[in-house]
C-alpha cells in the first residue's frame, strides 16, 4: 500500500520504503517513467514565489468585493486582456477616501504567494494608491505625442465621409440614450438609412476590447459605409477607455470612415483626433452622416429655380444679340453687299464694250485704209488701167527688149487674164 500521502515524510524516504527507484533531482531529468507527484512539484513552485520580491503593479480595478476586513479585486491591464488576483485590507482602501470602485486606476504595492493546496497564485497588497487625474492626464499627453509623431492624427489620412450611406455600423452601449439620439434623428432626416447595431460596455475595463472588437466587426461587414461609435458623455474617468492606447489604434486601423460621438465637450478623447470626423454629440452624428430628406428636397427645387432662370436669362440674352445682327443692314438686306460690286462690274463690262467697239471701229478705218493704199500700189490696179506684164516662158518679167530672142514664146498678163505672143524680128 502506497504511503506517498503522509505528511512530513520525504519524498526519498517514502521511494526507499516502497522499493521505488528516487525521485529526479531536477526538472530535466523527469520523465514519463520518473514523473514528479503533485506534492513535490507544488513546494518547488512555492518556495520559488517567496523569494520573488515585493512589487509595484498599476491596473483597472475589476470586480471588486468586500469580505469583511479583506477585499478582493481583479487588477487588469488595460492594453491588454491579462489580469491579477489581489487580495489588500479593508483599510487600506478606506484609506484612499472611499473612491475606489471597478473602472478605478490603483498603484499596490503587492507579494507574490503560491497555495500549495489549490496550486493558485494569488498577491496580497500592503500599500495601495489611486492614480491621480494629473497623472492620467499627462499619460494621456504622452500618449497623445506618440501617436501624433506616428501620423495617426493628420488630417491627409482621413476618409470622407460618403454623401448618402446605405447602412451604418453604430458601437453604443447596451443601456443609453446615445443609439436612441443617433438612430431616431438620423431616420427622421433620412428615413432610407439603416443600422447595423453593436452594443458594448463603454466604460470600465470591459470597454476598450469590447468596443474594438465592434469596430474591426463593423469594418469587416462590406455593407457598412460608415461607422459611428457613440456615447453620451460622461466623466474624465469614464471616458478613458476612449483615450487608451489599444481603442485608438484599433479606429485607426479601420478602414471604413470612422465618427468619433462621445459626447464630451471640455476633453477631447484621442478617439475624437484619430476619427475621421468628431461630432460634439450622438444628436450631432446622426446629423453629419445623413443628409436631411427636407433640405435636400428644398436645396433640388432652389437649384433646378435657378437653373431655369440661368437659362431663361440665357436664352434671352442670346435672343437679343440675335435680333441685333439680324437689324444690322447686311443681315436685314444681304443683297446690298454685291449690290454695288455688281453695279461696279457692270460699268466696267460696258466701259470694256465701250473701247473694243471704239477699237475695233479704228482698226476698220486703220485696215481700210491700209486696203486702199495696198490696192494703189498693186500690179492688178496697174493692169486695170490697160497695162500688161510681158512674162517669159519660166515666167521672169522682161523688161528690156534684149533680155528676149526672136521667136521666143512669151506670155501676156493683163487684168483680166493671160495672152500668149511670139516674138518678131523688127
């Protein structure tokens, strides 16, 4: 029978007696043949928490409960989803004035200490200390530099908002006034829209993974066009999950544009400088992500008003400018510009007729003239005076009587023709 149970017994004590071979020195030596019981395990754990020393820890107080003269309280960290048991004295909360409740910041100054029974790790707080505001506040501007240095607040990388969203994506919480303010005035000015609604805690430590949980849930939904997280204000502790490291890089990270709604008109959360748009109040986005049905009804019926004027007056104008040209004289009588080039022509077609004519009568009396003369100094006018032309027989002109043979054939030209004649001797 196994006696590994009796306490106060050592482990090797009770291998022996068992005929067991002894337990691993170390850790690495174990094996699934060699294992360590519970009992011996457990001890090692303990005695390696006591020698930790005492430390400070800052966290968001969670669940939070009194038990007599103990209170126990989760610490969490608020960047990430970690958390720690403490356990602290009743009066070193009362201490702090009675302010603290969940959602509060604490500074303790914890010991680490393992239960061997439960095997859990819990920390038992001697000194505990609420942060003050200052300080939250100068983390928060530190946050804020970091952030602005990494260009999460220019203006060049915010999106616009779209004219006319199908479905908006709207984060509030579970309980408020805030989705009711959103969603009644948004329908009232464009009663088309439609919300795809998260409801999250938004303030204490459950906001900040809740609400960017929403977000990244809402910028994932491909019929989402814009994305609204709201809350209707509060104090400069309930707004800090807004201004905390995870939330705004969470908005930043969001594609789809981003309505920072918070509602809190002294501090400017840094959601409020990483959205794409910041409205003053949940009333104030419904207003900035719709258009008004009334006002754009009104703004069409004054824009097409002044569109039939514009073209009343153009058309006008243009009218007028054409009745002027049409008075002007060229267009009323278009004739009158070859009116005259044709006059001109004219007299210039009978001025040409004019001088041929008055050329051609000079070259008639010119040529006529030049008849007469041609005809008085020809042979044939000669010969119609009774004159001849003695020709011999190769038709050279004789005109001494030695230049001609007796008995030679000659030819006799007169006026009216030809003689044939012989010469004779004398």
């Amino acid at each position: 029978m196994r006696q590994a149970g009796r306490v106060g017994v050592p482990d090797e004590a009770v291998a022996a007696s068992s005929g067991r071979l002894p337990l691993p020195l170390k850790a690495a030596d174990t094996s699934p043949d060699r294992p360590w019981p519970v009992r011996h395990l457990a001890p090692k754990i303990a005695d390696y928490v006591q020698k930790m020393p005492p430390v400070w820890v800052e966290g968001q107080v969670l669940d939070l409960k009194r038990w007599n003269s103990t209170v126990f309280l989760t610490l969490r960290d608020t960047d990430a989803d970690m958390s720690l048991s403490v356990t602290t004295s009743a009066g070193a909360i009362a201490r702090l004035g009675g302010k603290v409740d969940d959602g509060a910041h604490l500074v303790v100054h914890v010991r680490p200490s393992f239960h061997l029974k439960r095997g859990a790790l819990s920390f038992a707080a001697d000194d505990v200390r609420l942060v003050g505001l200052g300080e939250l506040l100068a983390r928060i501007e530190q946050l804020k530099g970091v952030l602005a240095a990494e260009g999460l607040f220019d203006e060049r990388r915010k999106k616009p908002l779209p004219f006319l969203p199908a479905v908006v994506g709207l984060v509030c919480a579970q309980q408020g006034d805030a989705e009711h303010d959103v969603v009644s005035n948004a329908r009232a000015r464009w009663p088309a829209v439609n919300f795809e609604i998260r409801r999250v805690t938004v303030q204490g430590p459950r906001a900040v993974p809740e609400v960017a949980a929403a977000i990244a849930e809402l910028d994932a939904d491909p019929r989402v066009e814009v994305v609204v997280v709201a809350r209707g204000g509060g104090s400069f502790e309930d707004l800090l999950p807004f201004s905390n490291e995870t939330l705004v890089r969470a908005a930043a990270a969001c594609r789809t544009p981003l309505v920072s709604a918070i509602g809190h008109h002294l501090d400017s959360p840094l959601l409020d400088l990483v959205a794409d748009l910041r409205a003053s109040t949940p009333t104030d986005a419904a207003k900035r992500i719709v258009p008004d049905v009334a006002e754009e009804r009104a703004r069409l019926t004054q824009a097409r008003l002044r569109a039939r004027a514009a073209l009343g007056q153009r058309l006008a104008r243009e009218q007028a400018q054409l009745d002027h040209l049409r008075s002007r004289p060229v267009l009323a009588r278009p004739q009158s510009l070859v009116e005259q080039h044709e006059t001109r022509v004219l007299a210039l077609r009978e001025g040409a007729r004019r001088a041929l004519h008055h050329a051609l009568a000079q070259g008639v009396t010119e040529v006529r003239g030049l008849a007469a003369q041609v005809r008085a100094l020809s042979p044939a006018a000669t010969l119609d005076r009774g004159y001849a032309v003695v020709q011999r027989g190769d038709g050279h002109v004789v005109r001494a009587p030695d230049e001609v043979s007796p008995d030679e054939p000659l030819r006799l030209r007169v006026a009216r023709g030809e003689i044939a004649a012989r010469v004779t001797p004398p």
